[in-house]
C-alpha cells in the first residue's frame, strides 16, 4: 500500500527532553511539538464552547496546556495541519465526556440562580447527541475509513468503563487490560490514525497488535501516576469509602504502602512497558524490513504519544490546580507565546488549512477563525459519500432506538400496573409480534429524526418519548403489514413476523399498535393531535393502495404518481412525526417555518424511498438482509424500473422478463441479472442516481436555511442525511 506521507519535520519541531523533569520516564524518547498548535487550541475552545452551548456550564479542564503544550500537539505531532483542529475539538470533548463520567454528577446542569438562567433550557442529552453528531459528521466527511475506526473505538470504550468501574483488581495485568480501554489510549491511536490520514491493513493491524499494547500501557499508568494527587484530594474531601481506578491506588492496597511507595512502584511498572515497547518496535522493524513508511511513521507516531503525554501531565491544569486559569476565555495561544521559546508561528492566529465541498459543489469552511472572533460553533455544511450497502446505524440512532424501546417498556408497564382488577385476558398474544419486531435490530432513524427537529423545537423529553413510541408503533404496524401484503420471507435479515407468527395473528397485532398509537395520540394534552395521527394514517393507506393496485394489475405508473405516491406512503410517516412535534412545541412557531419544515421532511421521505429502491438492487448488504433483488420478486415498480419500461425500445423485453414474477417458480436469479443488465444499459440506475443527487442539493439548501432562520445548526440531522447519500 502506498501512501503520501509528509516528513516529521513538516508538521512538527524537537524540542529537547532534557529541559523537563519527567521523574525518569521516557528514557530514549524524541518529543516533537506541533508547529501548527493554534489549530489545536481553537479546536478545544471550539469545543468548550459547543458544551457550553449544547449541555451547560463546564469549569474542568481537558486538553490544553499553554506552557508544555495542548494535549493533541505534543501527543499527536504528526497530525496534518488540516485535520488538527478537528482531532483537538474531538479530544476536548472525550476530556469533558470523561469528567461527567467520572464525577457521576449532573456538574454540567445549571444551578437555579439567576446568575446562570441562560441554561435553563438546555437538554444534555440532545446536547451529547449534537455534538457527537457534529463529529460523526465532520469525520466522516474528511476520511470515512479512518471514521469508522474511531467509531468502534469509541463505542468500546465507553462499554467497558461503564461496565466495569467498579471492578475488583487481584493484578498489575488485570489491571491494565482494563485501564488501556479505560484510558482512551485505543481511542487516542484512532485519532492518530485519523489525524495522519494512515490506514493500516488487516493483517498490518493483527501484527501490530503486541506491539502497541505495551505502549498504551504506559500511557495509562503514566496518567495514573501523574493524575493521582489530584483525584486522590478530590476522594479523600468527597468522604466516600468506595474505591479509585487508579494504579497507585491498587498498590497501596495491594502492597499496604503510603502513596509515595505505591507512585514508585507505578513509576517503574511505566518505565517497564516503555522500554518493552521500544523493543518491540526495534525487532518488528528487524523483522519487517524493509518497512513500509506509513507502518515506519506509525511506530513513530505512538512513540511520540508516550514522550508527549508525559510531558503534557507534568503541568496540564486538568491534573495540576495551581495551573489552571479560565479554561473557557480562550487564552491559550497568548499564554502560550509568553512561555515556550518556539512560539506558534509567525502569525500567532489560526491558519486556514482546510476546506471541503459540499453537494452543491462549494466549498465550505472547516478550521479557519481565530480565537480572538470566538464563534460558538462552526458555520460549516460538510458531505461524505456513502457506501452503496451503508445503512443508519450509528450510534446516534442506537442510542435515540434504545430510549424508545425502554419508553415504550415502562409506559405500557405503568398502564398495566394502574389496573385495579387485572383481566383475566391480556395483550401478551397481541403485542407479541410487534415486540419480536422490535427485538431486531433497527436503523433507528425516526428516533433520530425525532431528536432532530428537537434541535429546533425544545419540545419537554416525556412528550418527545411519547412521540417516539407513537411512531414506533406505526412503523413496526407498518412493517408486519407490509410484509404481508408484499409477501416478504426477510426483516433486518430474520424471518418476517408473519413466518413466525402466522399470518392472522401478525395483521391482529399490526391493528392493535395502530390503535395504540392513536391512544398515544389522546395523552400529548394537545386537540388536535388524534386528527394529526388520524390524518396521516388515512394518507399512509391511500399511498399503500396505489402500490399494492399497481403491483397486482401490473401497471407501471408514471414518474409523477410513483413521487405522489411514495409521499404519500413513505413521507407520510416523517410528516406525521414533524406535525406531532410542531403541534407541541413551546416554541412560538410562525407557518413559514413550519411550512419550510415540513416541505424538508417530505423531501427527505422522497430521499428515503427512492434511495431504497437503487439500494435493493446495488446493494450488497440489502441482499444479506432481504434477499437478492427482492423488488423484483415482490412484483413492485421502484423508481429505476419506471424509469426503464418509459424508455422507448426497452419496454418488450424488460416486460417479458417481469412476467416471470407471475409464474409459480417466480423470477430465477438468472433473470434478476438480465433486469440489471436492461437498467444499466437503459441508464435507469444512473438516473436515480442523478435524482438522488440532486434531491440531496435540495435538502442541504432547504437546511441551511432552516439553520439560519432558526439560529441553530442541525448537526444530528446533517449526520443522519450524510447516511442517506449516496
């Protein structure tokens, strides 16, 4: 594999070790400085600034270090400048997320004083969701590959230190298995990777595997050794008897020492595992060689985490007290040309480095302000194209999912408790198919959807959940229904619920969650909301009866009535949702926005729909989920095939191969290979995929629209359009 890479000089300069007391560690280390560390800091002020603007207050600390350097230029040197601020604004956040995690404490909400009322209506949880959305998005836009990498990472993280905090360990091993996750050094290399635009092999990364461990090992124990004062004091005044993860502590207690004893001990263990890992680079090197120079800059690269990391802990406000000073003024570029000797440039202000494209082909901005204009966020709209199997499912989606189904669980749980006398008959046999649909696993997107426009419309959580579950209802009855009616064998890659359950008990059970949803429709507090609910599900039906009377009689309808009827059928349900939250907002809303709101959502249904039908038949993974092609077998007329059977010459003999559907074999795989053949010669699949593209120009702008006239980026929603593209 060859990739561009710059030299270490190009990003960064030596500054010499020597010059800092780091308590014996990092013997036969280089420490290199970023030479573009503005970037860094605008990111992290960027970032600090989003907490504050999407969660609340924040006083703790996180990457910046004005006299031994910001967290992501000394541990990340050979970051391109580009990508720098975006790394920093990423990291900051882990810093904050961190915190929040570790205090177990809601320290971001606002007090109920005067002083600090312009929180007052902020939403944590929608605020987390922005901002990781934010990154998700910006990520994704820049270098998918290295994206999905710092996504699982991230994910695992946060699983294991939730799972185990409070953990017993017998073992310095034990310990650091669980630290290396728990530490972020896993999520820190991911960074790295990013951040140098390095993608490693499968078998690259296996080799490399036994290699780094010792690495993050030092990393983690070397925060331990450095972060421990702090948290210690911060224990020993909170009163608690529970424990610390931290090593030093474990060695008191496993060792029954004083503090200084048990630091010595981990100050060792530290210089263990750095001189194990050096070793180990040396002989994959020898190993290897000759090496490939992104695997080459890559040891280097990790190497230069250990010396930075070090350094940074020695005298980074967030461990040290007697450093800090306002963490959310911005003043880290100042303060840091009065202390290091390099300085940060010739221009001590931020570099435009980088810009990408939108879908209308413009370029936007990605890192460019200097501290001193101190923009809440950035003013960015950034793309990505998305793999053609690539389905929503981040952990955006997964999250907003899993707040419905438990909503879903506790409320019809607190119904059944409120009965006085319980029937001798319950709904178990009727819910039973919706749950097992909802068992499998889901994109999540209304969720999303939801939580988006919550962006704009603050509507109170125990409403939006409501709404959540009235449309999870629908969608689930939908889905039963559908399958049915279009006699698929396949859901999410499981047996439809009709082969589980039988056909009569699964259109039972898709009526009763109608009626549910219009029950839920009755507690929003608001008249109108059944006639909203009611509405749409007449419109859902009429665009359901167009499809079904044109796959039966085999009709191919025009262009026109295939869009009128898939807004109808597919929008339906996102119009619904929008209406509902629109209806309950206690925003003041004017009919412009809403109008300008609802016209976005029917465009994303179009979006939705059409974007399905290229994917049935381009997509690999729709092929593992629902079979090859299915379409085709369930006798429907999607967009690429309307589009063929209205070109002239194309119509006889695509015809005669439709027919086949009719038969009691069906269509043979053969004969969904010819259809493809037929589309890609009749240039149907490239012409959705034009429409797609240009439906994609439409929302984007209709966005930026809406951002600007509600003064609030979207960023939930842009990460969830950036899964639609394609």
């Amino acid at each position: 594999m060859t990739q561009n890479l710059p030299s270490d000089d190009a990003t960064s300069c030596i500054v010499n070790l020597s010059d800092y007391d780091t308590k014996g560690l990092c013997s036969n280390y280089t420490l290199r400085r970023h030479i573009h560390e503005t970037e860094a800091n605008a990111g992290c002020y960027e970032a600090r600034s989003d907490w504050l603007k999407y969660i609340g207050l924040v006083e703790q600390f996180g990457g910046c270090n004005p006299v031994n350097g910001n967290f992501s230029a000394v541990v990340l040197p050979l970051c391109r400048p580009e990508r720098l601020r975006l790394v920093a604004y990423i990291l900051e956040y882990a810093f904050l997320y961190d915190n929040m995690v570790e205090l177990v404490t809601n320290e971001t909400r606002p007090t109920d004083t005067s002083e600090n009322q312009e929180w007052s209506f902020t939403n944590p949880a929608l605020g987390k969701t922005q901002i990781q959305a934010k990154m998700m998005t910006q990520l994704t836009a820049i270098d998918k590959a290295c994206a999905q990498r710092v996504k699982y990472v991230w994910e695992e993280m946060l699983c294991t230190t939730l799972r185990d905090k409070d953990r017993q360990f017998t073992s310095l091993e034990d310990y650091v298995d669980f630290r290396i996750v728990d530490t972020g050094a896993p999520f820190v290399e991911a960074m790295l990777l990013f951040g140098m635009g390095i993608i490693l092999t499968n078998e690259e990364d296996n080799q490399l595997e036994s290699v780094r461990k010792p690495c993050y090992a030092a990393l983690g124990l070397a925060n331990d050794y450095f972060s421990f004062d702090r948290e210690y004091a911060e224990f020993q005044a909170s009163g608690e008897s529970q424990t610390l993860t931290n090593s030093v502590w474990l060695h008191m207690k496993w060792h029954d020492v004083d503090v200084a004893a048990a630091k010595e001990m981990v100050r060792q263990a530290t210089q263990r595992y750095e001189a194990q890992f050096l070793d180990l680079c040396a002989e994959y090197r020898h190993n290897n060689s000759p090496l490939a120079d992104h695997v080459d800059r890559y040891l280097r690269a990790l190497a230069y985490q250990v010396s930075g990391n070090v350094v940074w802990s020695l005298n980074c406000p967030r461990y040290h007290p007697r450093y800090r000073y306002d963490s959310n003024a911005g003043l880290e570029d100042s303060l840091t040309a009065d202390r290091f000797f390099g300085g940060l440039g010739d221009t001590h202000v931020p570099i435009e480095v980088h810009s990408a494209r939108n879908s209308r082909g413009h370029e936007v901005e990605l890192t460019s302000l200097p501290r001193h204009q101190r923009r809440e966020s950035t003013e960015t709209t950034t793309t990505t194209e998305s793999d053609d199997g690539s389905s929503i499912d981040d952990d955006i989606s997964t999250a907003s999912s899993r707040s419905s189904r438990a909503a879903d669980y506790d409320h019809d749980h607190r119904q059944r408790k409120q009965c006085s006398e319980p029937a001798q008959l319950d709904d178990r046999h009727a819910r039973a198919p919706f749950e097992y649909i909802t068992s499998l696993p889901s994109k999540g997107v209304r969720d999303t959807f939801v939580d988006a426009l919550n962006v704009w419309l603050a509507v109170p959580e125990p409403t939006v959940s409501r709404i959540k579950l009235l449309g999870s209802r629908l969608h689930s009855a939908s889905l039963m229904l559908d399958d049915i009616e279009d006699g698929s064998d396949l859901r999410r890659s499981q047996p439809a619920t009709h082969k589980v359950f039988g056909t009569a008990q699964t259109i039972n059970s898709g009526c009763y969650e109608i009626l549910k949803a219009v029950g839920e429709a009755t507690q929003l507090g608001i008249p109108s909301a059944v006639d909203i609910t009611l509405e749409a599900l007449e419109e859902l039906h009429i665009g359901q009866s167009y499809d079904l009377y044109w796959t039966r009689h085999c009709i191919c309808p025009s262009e026109k009535e295939y869009l009128d009827m898939i807004d109808k059928k597919t929008g339906g349900l996102f119009r619904l949702l929008a209406r509902l939250m629109l209806a309950v907002t206690p925003k003041s809303c004017d009919r412009q926005l809403a109008d300008s709101i609802e016209t976005l959502v029917s465009l994303i249904g179009s979006q939705f729909q059409i974007r399905d039908d290229y994917q049935n038949l381009q997509s690999a993974e729709y092929a593992d989920q629902k079979g090859f092609c299915e379409d085709l077998d369930e006798g429907k007329f999607s967009f690429p095939l309307i589009h063929a059977l209205s070109c002239n010459g194309r119509e006889g003999r695509l015809r005669e191969l439709l027919r086949q559907r009719q038969t009691s074999e069906g269509l043979s795989h053969a004969g969904k290979v010819l259809i493809l053949i037929e589309l890609e010669e009749a240039g149907s699949l490239r012409y959705t995929k034009r429409v797609l593209q240009r439906t994609q120009e439409q929302i984007s702008g209709r966005l930026d629209r809406l951002e600007c006239d509600t003064g609030s980026e979207n960023w939930i929603l842009r990460a969830l359009l950036q899964k639609l593209e394609i």
